[in-house]
C-alpha cells in the first residue's frame, strides 16, 4: 500500500521551481470554488490586473495559461504562426532549440541566427537575417536564457523585428519579477513567462500577453489554430470581459489562487523593489562564490542576477557535489542543460528564494562541500567577501 | 491595490470541480521539492502505481499530463493521429463534438457517428461506420458524457474498433473513480481523465493511460507530433522507468502533490466501494428529485450516479434557481450545455462531494428555491423519500 508523500524542506537555489512564499502554499490551499462562479470570475479579473503590472503592458489579452511555461511557449507559436510562415529564431542556449521545434511542428521554417551560448544575442545578427529573408513574418527570442543566465537586449529586437514587417515573440520565463521587463515600452508582441522562477509560485501555470497587433493576426489566420487547447480565439471566451464567461475549459482553481496571491505580493513588494532585490543578492552571492574561485560563465553586462551560470572546477563531479549539497544541506542548486552538462553548475536566486539567509546558507554549503572533495577553498575569506557585499 | 483572495466555502455539486477532500487541499500546500528531486521521482514512480490501479490496467505509460482534461484529449489525438488518417467519433454529447474538433486540428478527417443526447453510443451504428470506412485507424467515444450524464459500454465498443483493426480512444474525464472502469479488460488503447471529478482533486491534471499497441503507433509515426507539449515521446523521458529522467518540462510538483494524496484516498476506499457509494448516494438522490417531481434526462439503463441531468421545470428561469442556491446555501449545481443550455440541471455527486449531507442538503435546499420561485412542491415528501432510501 502507498501511504501520503512528505517531502522534506528543501531550499530551492535551481533554475525553478524556486523557493515558494509560505503565503502563496497557504492560499493555495483554500476552498476550491467553481470556474465559473461569480466570486472566481471577480478574481480572475484582479488576476489580469496584476499581470498587466507585472510584464508592464496594457495589454488586454495577459493572461494565465493553464499549463507549464512550455505550454505558453507553444500557445505563442501556434497561434501567431501558420504552415508556410518563415520565423527567425536567436538561439543562444537550450530554450531557443525548443522554439525552433515549435516552429517546424507548425508547418512553418525556422531560420536559425545562432549566438554562442552564455552571450546575449546579438541584435546586428538578427538585422542581417531580417534583411536575407524578406518573406519572415515573426521573431523569435529569449529574454533571459535560463540554461546559461545570458540577457538580451529586448527592446533592440523587438524594434529590428518591427521595422522589417515582423512581430516579436518573447520568452520571458526567468526574467519575470526579477529584472527589468517592460513589455509595452519594449514593443513585445507576444510574451510568455512561468510561475516557479521570479514570482516563487508553484509550477504549473504560464502568464501570457499579446499586443494588439498580435490579436489581430490571430484573429485573420487562413487556418484553425492547430492546438485546441491553447487556441486563444476560444480561450478569449474563458477570460474576456464582462461577467459572461463561455465554458472552454476547467481552469485549474487552486494553482490560480497561489498566482493570484504571488502577484499580489509582487505588487505589494513593486516591481522595481523586487529588481533591486535580486541585484543585492546575485552581488552578494558573486562576491563569495568569486572569493571561493568559482567563475561566471556569462560576461558581466549580460549577466542575469537571478541564473548564476558558474564552471565546476577541474576534476570536480558534478553529481558528487549536488548530491551532498541536497542530502547533507537540503540545498539544491540545478545542474547544466545540454552542452553544458556536467560543465557548469546553475545557481538560482529568484523570487523568494531570494534572501540574504539562502545566500549565506549556499556560500558556506559550497565552501565545505567544495573542500570535502578536495578544492582547495578559503571559506572564511568567502564568507567575509560576502558579507563585505552587504556592507557589513 | 489589490488584497489576497478569500474564496467562500462552497458545497461544489456540479460536474467538475466537485468538493476536494481537505486531505488533498493539504497535500497541495506541502513544501515544494524540484521536479528532478530523487525524492520526488519516487513519489513519480508510486503515482504510477496508484493510477494504474485507478484504471485498472497494467500500462506502463501510465500517467498525468501536465494540464486539464482537455489536454489529455488532446495528448491521445495528437499522439495517435496524423494528417490524412480518418478518426470514426461517436458523439452523444458535448465531448464527441470536441473530440470532432480535435481529429481535425490534427488534419485527418472525422466521420461522426450520431446518437442522442442524453442516450449511450449505440454499438450497431460504430460498426455500420467501421463498415463503411475500412481506412478508420482509430475510434473515439465518451464513457460517461460529462455533458448529459449518460454512459456507454466501452468494451462493447472498443472489441468492434479492434475487429476492425482500429484503436480505441476513450474519455473517461467523468467515470474515473466514479463507475466502473477497466482499461485492461475492457481493451481500451488511450485513455484520459481529469483530477476534478471522481477523484475529487483540484482541477488542473489530466491522468491518461496507453496500451502497448498504441505506444507502438506513437513509435512508427511517419510525422512528428504537432504538440511538442504534449508529445509522448518526449514525455516518456520524464515519466520513464529508472531513476535517470530527462528534463522536458517542469512538473507542477505541488498539483502533483494533491493528485498523489487523492490516489491514495482511493486505494485506501478501494474501487469497488467508492463505485458503490456513488450508485447508493445517487439512488437517495434521485428518490428525492423525483419526489420534487424532476425527471430525469437519461434512460435509468444509461445513467450515471456521478451526474444527474434533470429537466428545469416549466417555466422556472435557469439561472435565478442555481443563483438562490449559490447565493443562499453556498451550493453549486451545474448548468447546461450546448444544446441542453437553459433546459436541464446537471447535479454532480463526485468523489468527497458524494456524501449523505450533500444529497440532504441538495434535496432540502432545492424544495425550498423552487417553492419560492412558484413551482408546486412537497419539501417533506422529497426528504421522506430521500431517507427511505437510505433505509431511514
């Protein structure tokens, strides 16, 4: 016979789910009430609000899909993309892959403008393409690529897809209410984020948004969008205006109630609050992990606060050392994706996994682990380089 | 600003989401640990066990999709139809005419088979079309049609489409848990449910189940999957035998959590108890509906206890009855759909919402509404005969 799960409490330093506000399990966990009660459509609408704040848009297609991050991702491609289309996608790390397939499972092509992984991408590249492939219609990147912690200029691209006829999707997964991120002034068409990085919520839900421009394509294919499921010309219905909502499909309550209560926090907290947060600690968190000789894979300028991307020292196992960190600390911090498995070691400092406490706690786990298998480390001096980062 | 949301204490008698056991609500809540945590791959590997269990079936790909219900009727089209094969539907309801949808998007071609609302597929008619069409590779149908509360006999169904060398998808969104249900004997090939129904588990997963034959189909596609969410072959890396899974998407551990929990609430009931109390509960509620001089929608053959369409009386306005009730009682009673929208009651008994206070409550409070709404009813009659069947 199964008995209950208990899973222990761990701290979550990975590249998401991170660690969740106590509030936010707590709100998720009240009554389950109907999707289409008066009471959850009056909460649905604070949701729309709250997520206009936080991706900074007016636009009034912002919305939660009812599923995982890959989920919004593919809601963005099915939709604003048709069978024959050409998309341009800026791939410097594994999420821009995942983007290609998404095109080439719409029928469409993928025209590939490839950075090195761990550097921004670079927006001279995508002018080149946009000028070789006049027929493109859509652009596609990451904001903040989780696989490497690399940002890239949004603003710049969005402004070379638009002046070359194209509009601009967007995956906004690790950078959401954790560095800037201002879809309307950025000109984003289409936008997706998750729930488990930057707002500390559960996993499972998707935040979208989608400018005019994007609705209207929508709303003018020549086909069926190939997903029923994310097909926002019905899922518009669900959660449009006024108090008259059609039946699409059964929203996933109690998930919504933890977002809501994610973004209020947020709210709560303001945007550039919870910014300014992250880059406190990724400084503080740079400074011991740099004291304890470990070295950024990403340059400085396009380094996100929340991803710390770090090379694993010569001769050290990988799995060795995550291992201890989790049986011995309870401590988890996320292993390198694609060709940087086993390379790299990715330090996650997000929503409310964010705190000095979690810094202090990875500092000195790193540092005794680090010399339990032979690295030669000073954690006294990391601690102190550290602490010096606080100004203490 | 906005403040957290404070949702009321609803008695949820509708057909999905039904009342969640506090037991789940609670699992829900428990710490969130990462998606590729030793300690969470096990919890993985007894889910398995437990919904095998559920369906009755020894299928190793058996597991939760990420997302609603609807997802999971997406994950078996899009997995096991590719463009230009010919899908026979069986429609008797809402669900049929979205499974129509669903073949469609896929670009193959849907031959509709055509019952009655309110009426079980019909046998003959599937194999008059089997008949017809010797180039369908697959059959669809509805075990029990969320939408009218009828049910069909789907080993009846699924020996046809194998003699005639089809594979049979079956929705049992709304049986699960609730009627019986045997995968294995009754030779279905893909299977999907939800997590709000029977289970009585919050909304947000879709438990789905495939047959050897049709992870062979899935294997030898000639195309890839149009979903590169949904696609199984990517999944299976995640939800794989081993303690080695390959990242694909990021498990909305804690909706995992609650689902865990209501699996092992069933185990503990054991199936054959918890389809017993839903027949013994429907059977007290259907005395009492009848005594308020409500019939029924379905044929007695037919019906299922889980969900019980009644016709709206004469004259009595939809709406301004399930509002009293929602208002005044906290109870929530489903409306109708499609072509049964304004004309019937959908009255779910599912999972921990099938209980002897709910069906009390359900009979007391509606005697009380539709006396005050005008129609002639008999309060104590209705609760005499409701008693009587529970032997009081």
């Amino acid at each position: 016979m199964t008995t209950s799960f208990h899973p222990p409490q761990r701290t979550l330093m990975e590249p998401g789910p991170s660690d969740v506000n106590p509030r936010i399990l707590e709100a998720m966990s009240r009554p389950t009430i109907g999707h289409l009660d008066p009471l959850f459509v009056q909460m649905m609408d604070e949701m729309k609000g709250l997520l206009q704040y936080a991706f900074q848009t007016q636009n009034e297609l912002t919305i939660p899909v009812s599923a995982p991050g890959s989920a919004g991702m593919e809601t963005c491609f099915v939709n604003l993309v048709e069978a024959g289309d050409t998309v341009i996608v800026c791939q410097n790390g594994v999420f821009g892959g995942r983007m290609k397939e998404n095109v080439e499972r719409c029928g469409a092509t993928a025209i590939m403008v490839e950075d090195e992984w761990g550097k921004a991408c670079d927006p001279a590249k995508l002018e080149a393409a946009l000028k070789a492939h006049p027929e493109a219609t859509t652009v596609a990147f990451v904001h903040a690529e989780t696989s490497t912690g690399a940002t890239t200029d949004v603003k710049a691209m969005c402004d070379l897809a638009h002046a070359h006829g194209c509009l601009a999707i967007v995956d906004a997964v690790t950078s959401l209410g954790g560095t800037e991120l201002r879809v309307d002034d950025w000109g984003v068409d289409a936008i997706y984020s998750g729930t488990q990085k930057c707002l500390s919520c559960t996993p499972g839900l998707s935040p979208v948004s989608f400018s005019s421009a994007a609705i209207e394509r929508i709303q003018n294919r020549k086909t069926k969008v190939q997903s029923w499921f994310l097909d926002l010309n019905l899922v518009m219905g669900y959660w449009g205006k006024g108090a008259k909502r059609a039946y699409h499909h059964t929203a996933p309550i109690n998930a919504l109630y933890a977002l809501h209560e994610a973004l209020v926090l947020l709210q709560d907290e303001r945007l550039e609050n919870a910014w300014a947060r992250h880059r406190e600690h990724h400084n503080a968190l740079k400074a011991g992990l740099e004291a304890l000789g470990l070295t950024f894979v990403v340059p400085e300028a396009d380094r996100l606060p929340q991803l710390n991307a770090v090379s694993i020292p010569e001769g050290v196992d990988d799995a060795q050392v995550r291992g201890m960190l989790l049986n011995d600390y309870n401590l988890e911090i996320g292993a390198g994706l694609g060709v940087m498995a086993g390379k790299v070691w990715r330090i996650g400092l997000m929503g409310y996994a964010c705190r000095k406490d979690n810094v202090l706690k990875c500092v000195s786990a790193l540092s005794e682990v680090l010399g339990r298998v032979g690295v030669n480390v000073d954690g006294k001096k990391a601690m102190k380089a550290t602490l010096a980062a606080y100004g203490e």
